[in-house]
C-alpha cells in the first residue's frame, strides 16, 4: 500500500499529471513495497510536501525534460524542482552575480554558461571582473535583465521545460545512487506519459550529471532525442558547446 504522504502530495501537481505519478508509485511499489513505507517514516528533502512540485508545468507543454541528480541537501534550498535553489532570490550584486548565487556552485554555473551562450561573456573569460560587467548592465535602471531565481525558473517554465531530477529525495543516510535508482520505476512513468501524447512530439531529454544520464539505460529513452553534459558543479559545463547551443536562442536571461 502507498502511503497517504506521496498520493496527498500527488494531488499538488498538474490534473494531467496525477494519474501518470499514481501509476509511477505503483510500478516503483512493486519493485520494492518496502521503500515508500520506510520513506514515509523518516526525513527526507524537500519538505512542505514539494515532492512533486516539478509537476506544476502542465503535461501538453513540456518541450525539454531538464534531469538532474538530486535535491539540494539543505531545506531552505531544496523546492523539488531541480536547479532551482529555493534559497535564492537575487542574481545580481556590484560584485557580479549575488552571494547566493556564488555559493550554489552548479546555479553559478549555469549562469555563466547562460551569458556565455547569450553573447554577454567571452568564452576565456567568465572571471568575476567580467561578470561585473554584465552585472552592472542587469542592474541598470530599465534593464532587460531578469532579476531573481524565480524568474530564471518562470522563463524555463515558459520555454516548456520539466524540471526534474533523477532521485526525487534527498537523505543523509542514503547515497543518491540508491535513491535514484529507486524512482526509476516513477520516472519510467513520466517518460512514457510523454512519449505517448497525442498529436505531440516527444520532449528532448536534457541530462546533467552521471546519474541522470543512466535513465538512458530505461527502453522508453529510445523514443527521445537527448543532449547530455556534465553536472554543473563542473567549471568545464560552462564551456559546453551542446548546452550553449540549446539555451543560446532562448536568452534566459533577458526578461521576456
């Protein structure tokens, strides 16, 4: 039996998505009845119960399926939606990007990658002088600039993607391997609800890290396009062509 915990948390996502992450519960149930139960009894991030808060983006709009690894292990950061560090608000400071944002090495990065691709940095020069620069221009009156977190994930969200990550908790106790090799079954789920839309075509897959990238060994994958990159906590993801190519176009960053 599931617990009431995850099918409550169910009823906080998207109408669509419901019937497709009751399925995903049950099919991750039946290979192992013992994980839900045991999750249920102890702590676990995110909290609030945000467990499916990637969810929101209705199932009809979803262009790109974003994975990540895990939740951030801090509660204040982790919103249950990948990438996005709920501990974050402001981007920019006269320094460059916001203290913040400096702490959470893989969003720093992105960040970069992002003025990279967007013609705003020089690709051999992504220091801390020349993101003042930018800085300077985002915080100038009248800038086009996008100014908080919650802009950055509203702009994703507008370019159709899903935000999610490969393990949906994160506890100390347990190695994200094993958490994500857990929601396997789930994801499989999300996977095959997307692959099968009718009339639409299948997202692109967009894996960052080692244990994103293993949903490629799931068969429905083969029904995808996908890019793949190093996590963003690598200094080199700043400097990748693939994901420079596709975020490029779509100037994240400048307020639509």
């Amino acid at each position: 039996m599931i617990p009431s915990l995850f099918t409550v948390g169910v009823e906080r996502s998207a109408d669509a998505w419901r019937p497709v992450l009751l399925r995903g519960l049950e099919a991750l149930n039946a290979v192992d009845p013992s994980y839900l139960p045991a999750l249920a009894k102890d702590e676990f991030l995110p909290t609030q119960g945000r467990l499916f808060a990637a969810f929101d983006q209705p199932l009809d709009k979803v262009r790109y399926v974003l994975v990540g690894e895990g939740p951030y292990p801090r509660e204040s950061s982790a919103t249950g939606v990948c990438f996005m560090d709920g501990a974050v608000k402001e981007l920019w400071s006269a320094q460059g990007l916001s203290k913040p944002v400096n702490r959470a090495t893989s969003l720093r990065n992105f960040m970069k990658m992002l003025m990279v691709a967007d013609g705003l940095l020089e690709p051999d020069s992504t220091g801390s002088e020349s993101v003042a620069v930018v800085s300077a221009q985002a915080m100038s009156p009248g800038s086009e600039f996008i100014q908080t977190l919650p802009d950055l994930q509203h702009s994703l969200i507008e370019h159709g993607f899903l935000l999610l990550n490969a393990a949906l908790v994160y506890r100390t106790h347990v190695p994200p391997v094993k958490e994500a090799k857990a929601w396997r079954p789930l994801l499989q789920a999300v996977l095959e609800a997307l692959a099968d839309r009718p009339g639409l075509p299948p997202p692109t897959l967009v894996l960052w890290g080692r244990i994103a990238q293993w949903l490629e060994d799931l068969p429905v994958v083969d029904r995808f396009p996908r890019l793949a990159a190093e996590h963003p906590y690598n200094l080199s993801f700043i400097q990748n062509r693939t994901m420079q190519d596709l975020f490029g176009p779509m100037h994240l960053l400048r307020a639509k």
